[in-house]
C-alpha cells in the first residue's frame, strides 16, 4: 500500500451499522474505522460478518485496545481489514508483531500539555501512523480538542493523525494547518446523531471543505 505525505487525508471512525457506512463510504473519506473495544459505544456488532462494498480508495481500519495479537489479526481476515489502530497500552514488540504478518499499525496516543514525544521512540520502527487524540477518561472519543500547537516540535519520521472533537467549525484551520508529520484527520462523534451512527449530511461539507 502507498502512503504518501499528502495531501491531507480523512478518516472517519466509529462506523457500525451496514446501511451507514455505505452512506459515508459513498463521500470517499481515505479512510473508515471500525472499533472493536467492548467498553465503547461506538463496538462494531457481532452481526457485522462482512463490510459493505466501498469505493477503492477506502481504507479500512480496525481499532483495538489492549487486545491479543492472535485476535487482532483473526478480525482483520475475518473483515479485510487494511490497518490496525491499536488505543491502548499496546508494545513496540505487539506492534512488531502485526506489522511482521503485513499489518499496518497505527499506534494511538493520549496527548495534554504534558505528554513527551521521546515515550514514542521505540515505536518508531514498528508502527506505519501514530494517532494523537486528547487525553481523557476514555481511550479515545471523548470528544474535545486538544492545543494543536503542541504538534509544532513533533520531529519524529512516522506521520500522524490527528483526531479529539474535530468539528465542522475546525475546517479553515485544519486547512491551514502546517504541522511537521501531519498526514491525516479523524472524524468522530461531532458527526454523529448517537453514537455510531454518523451523519453524512454534516459530513459532506466537511470533507468538502478539507479538501478544498
């Protein structure tokens, strides 16, 4: 698979319901995410066996938190699934692991005020993304915004994306944003009518207008 650097690309996460995520597919994000973590609202049913078809260029992306390899990577055959996101207290040597067996990691990670980018070092060998979401009571959805600037002495070669409450309103600056490794946004639960369920009717100008 080939990752360039850019332009900015869009992922939308916490997609659970056939009939929805054949709606948002049908905007062409680059990516959609689906979490498979029994404390979220947003878990993918066990009557997902299959993913409806999606345009080429979706990409799609498993999210686990502190989950086995063994059933990360039966999810991923089950499904097809093109990347992992792994949210939790996952190992450089776990995301060796899956990264071996032609997996592509994204490695999440909690970010505030005081969060040390050299923590990441020894994940730089073995993850193809990182993620930066804001710190919270919840591995990952809580919904705020962190201070982007804090991205500005990011000097690490992996990219990221950068996700935490992005909302229609953050289009212009997501736009003008030029942060050192920043490779994509993810979109989640300011896009959503109840969780998991998202509304493409909000999305559209929102990828319309990322992509201008």
């Amino acid at each position: 698979m080939n990752f360039s650097a850019a332009p900015l690309r869009i992922k939308v996460c916490g997609m659970r319901q056939p009939e929805n995520i054949a709606a948002v597919g049908a905007l062409e994000p680059d990516f959609l995410g689906f979490i498979f973590y029994p404390k979220s609202k947003r878990q993918v049913p066990a009557t997902l066996t299959e993913l409806p078809a999606l345009p080429a260029g979706c990409r799609t992306v498993g999210v686990f938190v502190d989950e086995s390899t063994a059933n990360i990577r039966a999810k991923v055959a089950q499904l097809g699934l093109d990347l992992v996101q792994l949210h939790g207290h996952e190992t450089p040597a776990q995301c060796a692991e899956l990264q071996a067996a032609g997996i592509p990691v994204i490695k999440a990670f909690s970010v505030d005020a005081a969060f040390d980018f050299a923590a990441l070092l020894p994940y730089v060998p073995s993850c193809s993304f990182f993620l930066f979401d804001t710190k919270g009571e919840q591995p990952g959805g809580n919904g705020t915004a962190f201070d982007w600037n804090i991205l500005r002495g990011y000097t690490l070669p992996v990219p990221y994306f950068l996700a935490g409450g992005l909302d229609l309103e953050h289009a212009p600056a997501l736009r003008e944003l030029n942060l050192p490794g920043l490779y994509a946004v993810d979109l989640n639960s300011r896009f959503e009518t109840q969780p998991g369920l998202k509304d493409a009717a909000r999305l559209a100008p929102m990828l319309r207008q990322l992509r201008t």
